[in-house]
C-alpha cells in the first residue's frame, strides 16, 4: 500500500502556517503528533494572487485570494506567487477543515504549479521530503466572491491575525519568508487595528514582536504600518462599539491536556442546527461548575483562544469575585476603547456600567463575555447586558451548583481521567523524567494519591520539571513528605498565574 493512499495535502497561505492553529485537527488523533510540512510557492501561473480581502462574520479583514487577470496596477504585488506551507494531512481530517474555512471553496492544485523549497534557515522547523506524483490531491481554499470585500473601518486588519501568520513564517522559513509574504501580499490597508493584548506593551503577551514590527515597518509603504492604531485611537463613533480583539483573557497555558470533549460542550450549548440546517442560537449563557483547581479558568481560557476571531470578534474577561472587582474591570475596559477626548474620569460607577452594557448591545460583531469565578449570582443581573440579540455569548466559571435552577446551561467539570493526568505529566514534567516503565507506574501512582486533580498534577510536575527529577522519585519524595507531615504540594502549593494553592 501506498503511503500516501490514506492522505492527502493541503497548502496553507495564512494562519495554518502557524502550527499552533493545528491543535483541533490533531487533537483526537493519536497517531499524528505533528502535521509535517514543506515551504513552498504556488506560481502566478496558476491564476491568484494573495490579498486581504476575506471578510470575517466577527468583525475584520482575513487572507484570501483574487483573480491575478483582475487586479488592477494600483493592487499589484511587489513579487508574484503565493508562498506558503504543504501539509500532509489524513483524508479523515478534511471535513474539520472545511468546518474551519467557512466562506471558502477547496480547490485542487496541480503539482507542476508548485516549487518547493530546500534551502530554509537550521533554526526553522524540519522540511518533510513529500515524493509526490501528480496522482496526490494538493487542496487549498480560495474565499467565495460573496465574502470578498476590501478592509474597512468595520472590517479592519487586526494584529493578532497578522501575528498569528508571520509567527508560522518565521517558525518555517525565517524573516526571508515573512518578507516574501509581506511582498506576496496585496489590499494591505490603512484600517490597520493594533487588536492585541496591552497592545501598547507588546512584550507582555506578542510572541516576535520585535521581528515582525521591524519588518512591517522596513516595508511600511506596502503594509501601512504607520497607520496602525491602538484600540483607543481606532475607536472614532462612540454610538457604536468599535471594540474588538481580546481583554484581559489569561496566558494561554501550554500545557492544557485533554477536555475536548468538555470544549466541544461548551461550543454546542450556545448553538445548535435546526432540523433544516440553519443555525439557531439556543442558550446565551453557559456556566461553568466545579470545585477550586479543577481547572474551570483554563477550560474557559482555551476556549477564547480556539474560538477568536473565527467565532468571536471580541472576548472580555472578567474578575467576578465581587461587585468592586466587576466595577474596576469595567472601568478599565472603558478607558482602554474610548479616545482620550471623549473619556471622563468623573462618571460613577452605574455610568461606567451602563454604558459598557450599551456598547455590547449595540454591538454589530460577535462578542464573548467571560464572569470567572462568580461567586454572588445576582451580580450577573447588574453587569450583563439584556437583550442583545444573537451577537452576545457569556460564560461563567463558578464553585456554586446553581440549586435555584434557571434558563442557564451549565457544564460540570471534573477531574481529570487517569490517562489526561498521565498525559498533562509527560507533557509539562518534561518527557526525560517521564521515560520507562517505573515511571509510567508511578505516574499512575502520583495521579491515584492527587485524586486527579489538575491544579495538584500541575504543582507535581511543575516541581519535576523544575527540580529536574523523574515521576519515579518524585513519588518517594512526596510519600516521604506525606508521612513526615510536610506535604510538597503544600510547601511547594502555588502555579504560575493560578491564584489559588491546594491547600485553599
């Protein structure tokens, strides 16, 4: 049999570059850990050109392609071709894909349009050496005509998004590729939103940033890098939210293991299929229930980073401990959107929640809106916007089972099962302290006496990984110290951006 009877390609132009984006494909595939990958560059020949033209249902401008006879001079590229990565991918995976690429149609290319790159930098990631014959089927996917429009005020190109493609430049061929896309790419605007987290703090949460900022701005007469704006520069009518991007959502962790199966509830409470086909919006609030270090905050958390922008055009997270804490976010969110001129400081605090509730509800894009750790429910009664149509989505994360009932939906978190907590071992412990067969018979040992708690197996192998030692003796020490009294966890009880400890 044919190696490449059960597979077929894909070539990626934008963000499937980027193999962070690969996780829904990959995750209920045990066989596959990585999608393998070679640079490459669809001629002109074949009829496209790159452009920023898709415009996404959540509010801004996405890759697509046009017709190259179509363009006009002023639309021209600096180079021709489309560069870009082929994957090989299972034929049992081409269905996710389609789902991800709504708005587009999946096309086949003929071998002879492609050349395949050899020569990239050692520091990129490995080329797999694909024999191909012009028998395999090599897809890509071009947007419907009907989703073509160029950016605009309402549809800007968001950083984020351009991120996400220049780091899978960058993470395959280095700045050479990042420099020919830059030149690849045509419909570059001036509605140029700076979407990210802290925007004015890249270092904080933009992986690259230096390198990709200085190479925008090197070809800044093509990618309109002087227009780019922060949020509150961008924001010009305030009858109408201009907000987009995320707030305040957390680190993505990554270690995240498991709970597909939860994220994929989480996704189907809020919509559903009609028996016709149509979407119908079911339920606009899901809360999320579970004991403390169940790990509630990091379901949620990977949940906006999968779902924006493609479901969500806008995530606000918030601290729903209490009403002051709600107040102070709200606050904030204000200042950070509205324009130096139109802020005042002086508004009190129903002023400053009326009028966040008001943005949302005249929202034209698709928001969500995350309550963490909720603990008085009447607060969502004052905080939450009403009557918002079908553009808002909220979710809840809370120790508290809603006893009264209610319309909410809610989804039950708990521990993990033994194989998740094997699996968050090997992968944030390290694979070294992991290897063998005393320490596959140890981490079962550790999760049985964790109770297969996340919050507890993180702690374990965060203090394997940092302590440099295998699963085998961190069990002896922590039955040492469980006995003399002392637990590790305890002494050891607190994670990175999580703020509770074990012993709370």
């Amino acid at each position: 049999m044919n190696d490449n009877d059960e597979f077929d390609y894909m070539f990626g132009f934008g963000s499937i570059m980027n193999t962070s984006t690969h996780a829904p494909w990959l995750a209920n595939d045990e066989e596959m850990a990585a999608l393998p990958g070679a640079v490459a560059t669809l001629q002109s020949s074949f009829g496209y050109q790159r452009r920023w033209n898709f415009r996404s249902s959540t509010g801004f401008t996405a890759l697509g392609l046009s017709s190259a006879e179509k363009n006009s001079a002023e639309d021209m590229t600096t180079q021709s071709g489309i560069n870009g990565v082929v994957f090989r991918i299972k034929r049992s995976m081409i269905p996710d894909f389609d789902r991800r690429e709504v708005g587009y149609k999946r096309v086949l290319i003929p071998l002879e349009f492609l050349d395949f790159t050899s020569d990239t930098p050692k520091k990129c990631k490995e080329q797999a050496k694909f024999n191909l014959t012009s028998k395999d089927r090599i897809w890509f996917y071009v947007p419907l005509p009907s989703h073509c429009f160029h950016a605009d005020e309402n549809h800007p190109l968001l950083q984020s998004y351009v991120d996400t493609v220049l780091q899978g430049c960058l993470e395959w061929g280095g700045e050479s590729m990042v420099e020919d896309f830059i030149l690849m790419t045509g419909g570059w605007s001036t509605f140029f939103l700076n979407d990210t987290p802290s925007s004015r703090r890249p270092w904080l949460f933009r992986k690259e940033y230096n390198t990709i900022d200085r190479l925008l701005q090197k070809y800044s007469e093509q990618t309109h890098y002087a227009d780019r704006r922060h949020p509150e520069e961008f924001a010009s009518d305030m009858m109408k939210l201009r907000m987009k991007g995320t707030w305040s959502i957390p680190r993505r962790n990554p270690n995240f293991t498991g709970r597909d199966h939860e994220l994929e509830q989480l996704h189907s409470h809020f919509s559903a299929q009609d028996h016709d086909g149509r979407q119908r919006v079911v339920v606009k609030i899901v809360e999320v229930v579970g004991m403390g270090g169940v790990g509630k905050t990091q379901l949620v958390a990977e949940y906006c980073y999968r779902n924006f922008p493609s479901e969500y055009g806008l995530v606000v997270w918030l601290n729903a401990e209490s009403s002051e804490a709600l107040v102070s976010d709200y606050r904030q969110l204000l200042a950070d959107v509205v324009s130096e001129t139109d802020s005042n400081p002086n508004k009190d605090t129903n002023e400053i929640i009326g009028e966040v509730k008001t943005r949302l509800f005249r929202s034209q894009i698709p928001w969500l809106l995350v309550f963490d750790n909720l603990e008085d429910r009447q607060l969502l009664e004052n905080f939450m916007p009403h009557g918002a149509g079908t553009k808002g989505h909220i979710v809840v994360t809370t120790r508290h089972v809603n006893i009264g009932g209610g319309s909410n939906r809610s989804l039950n978190l708990g521990c993990f099962s033994q194989n998740e907590s094997i699996a968050l071992l090997r992968r944030a412990a390290g694979l070294h302290n992991m290897e063998g067969v005393s320490n596959e018979e140890a981490a079962k040992e550790v999760s049985e006496s964790l109770g297969h708690l996340p919050l507890a197996l993180g702690m374990a192998a965060a203090y394997m990984h940092r302590c440099d030692v295998t699963c085998h003796e961190y069990r002896h020490r922590y039955m040492a110290s469980e006995r003399e009294g002392q637990s590790l966890l305890l002494r050891h009880g607190k994670l990175q951006d999580y703020s509770l400890t074990v012993a709370s």
